[in-house]
C-alpha cells in the first residue's frame, strides 16, 4: 500500500515567533542559580566589611574616661597619699580634663575634703614602690597638718571619688582602704 506523503508547510512568520520565545525562555536563569550566584558574593562582602571596618575605628570616643579603675591609700613623706587611675572603655589608662572631687572619711566621721581641676598632662605614671606603679594615675597628698587629729595607723577609711569631665558625663566610685 501506499501511503500518501503529506506534508505540512509551515509558514515563515510563526516559525520565527517560536523561535524568539524560545530564546527568550533559555535566556531566562531559575532562582536557583541566582541563589548559588549571590551567597559567595554576599559572603565575600561581609568578609571585606569585617576586615575594612577595624580599620574605620576611631580612637577619639574610645579614649575618653569612663571610671576610676583603682583608688589606693598609702604612706607618704607628708602625711598620706591617694592615688587613682581612670580608665576608658576598653579598660585601658587614660587621662581627662575636668574636676576631681577626693573625700577621705574615717569611720568615726573626720573627712577630708579636696576639688581639683585636672588637665591630661596632671596624669603621671605612679611612681615605682607604690601599689599602682607603673599605671598611668593621678595622685593627690593629704598632709597631717589637714588633720585636727592623726589618722589611726591601720585604721578603715573610705575614700569617695568624683569625676566630672570637661566633655563627657560624670563618674564616681567609693573605695574602702585602710590607713598606712
């Protein structure tokens, strides 16, 4: 038998439309691949801005003072010796420029009373043989003659703390010492 060929002719103008569909179908990605193209990227990205941002840091808000690390109370050729050391954030030594407010008070009630203006340059590296020697302070002497009575030698004091800086919000601490 035979069979008749048919055949159909396609005509040029709904060829070429198939056609550009299908290219722009192909052309076209899945949200597959803009999820496998974007997390390395977003990754590379955040390492760059872990890296870069440590370098962006400045040292100007970092440096200001923030509290009174240590407060101590020992002997001195004059009388009684208080020294302190601000520290900045990151607990680091560091100075400031303001008023001070040192109260020294035995416990039977005498105090001691001074208000200092200090300038950066006022702080000093407390001298060797002193319990904060070698960290970056502040000192202030308390002579005998301040006193209506000498101190009991080993006797409780506390020693209170005011700090209001020139620029910055106040900070204060109270330390229990004893007299040398």
């Amino acid at each position: 038998m035979v069979a008749a060929a048919v055949s159909r002719v396609r005509s040029a103008a709904p060829a070429s439309a198939s056609t550009a569909s299908n290219v722009a179908r192909k052309a076209r990605r899945s949200r597959g691949t803009y999820v496998i193209i974007g997390i390395p990227i977003l990754l590379v990205l955040t390492f760059v801005w872990q890296v870069g941002s440590t370098m962006l840091h400045t040292e100007i808000a970092i440096r200001d003072a923030v509290a009174v690390s240590r407060v101590s109370l020992e002997a001195d050729p004059l009388g009684s010796r208080i020294d302190m050391v601000l520290v900045d954030r990151t607990g680091q030594d560091t100075t400031t420029t303001g008023e001070v407010v040192i109260k020294l008070r035995e416990p039977d009630g005498t105090v001691w009373q001074t208000t200092r203006r200090v300038t950066a340059s006022d702080f000093v590296p407390v001298a060797d043989g002193r319990f904060l020697a070698g960290r970056l302070g502040y000192s202030v002497s308390v002579p005998t003659t301040d006193w209506i009575r000498a101190p009991r030698r080993g006797g409780s004091a506390t020693v209170s703390v005011n700090v209001q800086p020139t620029d910055g919000t106040a900070f204060s601490t109270v330390s229990e010492e004893r007299f040398p």
